[in-house]
C-alpha cells in the first residue's frame, strides 16, 4: 500500500483529534459497538481436462478475521486479514507449488491483509483510503473475483459523490492489486502476478432517469506496469482505456441491460489495441424464478492479441464456469447465453447454457453447461452448502473440461 499509508496515518490520526470534543466514551464507544469478521469457506474442487494433466482434486480452507467499527462523526475503519490453507493432498496445481502435472486450480496456500481501510460517510459522498474491495457495475471491468478463496482487492483512494437519489459520481485511483494469485510476491509470474503495480484512474457516472432507465457513462485507464497477457508476452501489455455506455432497467418484470465500450491501447502498451465490447440482456423476473438470455461480445483486434481484456474484473461471472476464456482469444469471443435460477426447496438453483464463438470469422469455439445449487443449513445461522457443475465442450478451441465443487460456507 504504498501511496496509501501517509493518507491512512493522516486520517486515523485524525480521528481521535475529532473525539476530543465529544464524551470520553465516544472513541471507546467506536470499538465497543463495531463488527468482528469471521467468515469460514471449506471447498473440495474437482478438474477433469482431456489432456496429458492429472485430474486435480483440492481441498481448502478460507478463514477470514476482522474488526469494522462503528462510525465516529462519519469516520470508520475495517482491517480484516485472510487465510487459505490446503487441506489433504496436494493433488493439484495452485499456481505456486510446481505441481505441474496437474490441472489448475489457483488457490495457493497464504495469509495476507485482505482490507485495511479508513472510510468518511458523509450525506452526499463517500470516501476511502486503504486497501479495499471495489466493483462497478456488474464487475466486468473491476471486480473482487470473490469466487476465488484469496479474494481480489485494490490498495487505492475511491470516492462516490451522491448529490441527488438519481446521480451517482464514483472516481477511483488504483496504486496496487493484490490479485488471486497471493499473497507471496511477483514471483516471476508475469500474467499472473500476486500483486500489480498500478497507476490507474477510474471514473464512472450513472444517472436514474426512472426504474426502466438507469445510464451509465464510464472512462477506466488502467495502467498495469508489471502485468502481460501472456507468460511470453511483453510487460504494459494489458494496460488499456476503456471508454463506454451502459444502459440497465425494469419494466414491470422485465429487465435489460445494453452496453457498449471501446477499448485502445496505452501507457505504454506495446500492442496496438482498438477494439469493442457489446452486451445485451432481457430477462423475466418473476417471485420465485427468473429466466434471462444474453449475447456478448469482446471484440477480435489485429497483432499478436489486440483483443478486448479485463484483467481486473470479476471473470467467474462471465462466459461459463469452466474460466476457458480468462484471457480473451486473438479473435475476440461472441457468447450467446441463455439461463436462470429457481427458488427450490429452500435454497436457490441455478443453471446456464453457453454457446462460444469467434468474433472475427465466426468459427465455433466450444458448449459449455453450468448448474448449481445452494442451501442454507438448517440449525446454523449463517451456515450455506452450495454444489455447483461446469461442463465444457470444445469445438476448436482448448480441450474439454469438467470442474465440480462442494462448498461449506459459515459468515458470522
């Protein structure tokens, strides 16, 4: 947290400063009524690829401790700390331990500070300091890739100015990522670094015109100085701006969402990039279930791989569970979808169907079919099992995969 730490010893000095004029138990008052952090995630991943890798079954543990307190004349802070552990064999590849032969699963074994923030509250804006979770939108761009057991999160300053229900101005700067593949180091891994120097701007201005017209206008530059596309590729070489428009709503029970962006090579990237994003939604949502079909775009480019990327966003969300599509083709992808959920039984199914192409030519890329389901235990406040299936198949690019889960999840 490097820019970040005279700003965050600035502010919490700041703090008691403010309490003087209050009641001695006013500070106290801050801790005694905060929130401790405790979150457990155990989860069994099952990966079976047609080819020469060994299937890989790991086991984990995410333990997750922290404080929040309560606010002080709209001051607050959290620090909470993250800790994934392997459990049994180590009959996987979690990105770090060499087990080259088989599949992946990049969870790698660690403890790191996963927030340590200052945060104002005030009626119209909201500031905070320190290493942080951040999304926007639907996290496409910018994203905590919570699916992961090291969650993805930003040492950065963000500030989100409400001056009206209907206008939302949120600006971020990004000093450094602490991605998924944490928390030891680069590491001489350079697509898939555990942190990542950063010297982006993020801008993104939404105005509710009604519940059926929310717009969205956004300009993300992302400088990303020691990340590449590709083990062989140059370093810069996924730093980008990103300008576009989202358009979201709901009309009775019909919702939507459109978007278009552009996105261009820069600070420094020593590939060429001009290349675009679409997406279009509708779907039906009902009391109990909710149906929605889907068709997005990244955009082909010429050159070695010139793309449409969003290396920070949340990827799981997107083009299938099976993540074959992290790093998006030479030829860009079309993804046609088509799903939904179903409250059954207590708990929430859901399932979706994929269809992969290329952008540019048209040829097939693959099927992919995912299903899952997730139930509260009963007895346990907090307690949730979830199951969950990917099946893709190939149809001229990568090999075909299954990947399976089992998850025992306790929030306190």
């Amino acid at each position: 947290m490097r820019f970040v730490t005279p700003i965050m010893l600035g502010a919490a000095l700041a703090v008691p400063f403010a309490a003087q004029a209050a009641p001695s138990n006013t500070l106290a008052s801050a801790f005694s009524d905060g929130t401790p952090i405790l979150d457990l995630r155990y989860r069994y991943e099952f990966v079976d690829q047609d080819n020469r890798l060994d299937n890989a079954h790991a086991q984990t543990l995410r333990t997750r401790v922290g404080f929040a307190t309560a606010p002080l004349y709209g001051f607050s802070a959290i620090v909470e700390a993250d800790n994934v552990t392997r459990l049994g064999a180590e009959r996987y590849n979690d990105s770090r331990n060499g087990k080259s032969d088989y599949a992946l699963v990049p969870d790698p074994d660690g403890t790191a500070i996963n927030q340590a923030l200052l945060r104002y509250q005030g009626e119209y804006a909201n500031v905070t300091v320190g290493r942080q979770r951040f999304g926007l939108d639907n996290q496409r761009y910018i994203g905590g890739a919570a699916w992961r057991q090291n969650e993805q999160t930003f040492d950065a300053a963000s500030l989100v100015l409400n001056p009206s229900d209907r206008l939302t101005l949120t600006y971020a700067y990004i000093d450094q990522v602490s991605t998924v593949f944490g928390p030891d180091g680069h590491n001489g891994h350079p697509n898939n670094a555990a942190t990542i120097d950063s010297d982006s701007h993020l801008i993104n201005l939404a105005y509710a015109f009604s519940a059926a017209l929310k717009a969205t206008l956004y300009y993300y530059h992302f400088d990303l100085q020691d990340l590449a596309l590709s083990p062989t590729a140059p370093y810069q070489t996924q730093s980008t701006n990103n300008a576009g428009i989202r358009l979201t709503g709901t009309y009775h029970d019909l919702i939507y969402s459109l978007e278009y962006a552009n996105q261009k090579d820069a600070a420094g990237n020593p590939w060429r990039l001009d290349s675009d994003y679409y997406l279009a939604e509708l779907g039906y949502q009902h009391t109990t279930w909710m149906v929605k079909a889907g068709y997005e775009v990244l955009g082909g480019g010429n050159g070695p791989n010139g793309a449409f990327q969003t290396p920070l966003g949340t990827k799981h969300l997107y083009q299938g569970w099976a993540d074959q599509f992290l790093v998006t083709p030479a030829d860009g992808i079309k993804d046609a979808y088509l799903g939904g959920t179903l409250a059954l039984l207590g708990g929430k199914l859901q399932g979706w169907y994929h269809d992969f192409r290329a952008e540019q030519g048209g040829d097939r890329y693959g099927r992919e079919i995912n299903l899952a389901y997730g139930h509260p235990i009963p007895g346990v406040k907090g307690l949730m099992a979830t199951v969950k299936a990917a099946r893709y198949r190939e149809e001229g690019f990568s090999v075909d995969t299954d990947k399976a889960w089992v998850q025992l999840q306790y929030s306190y």
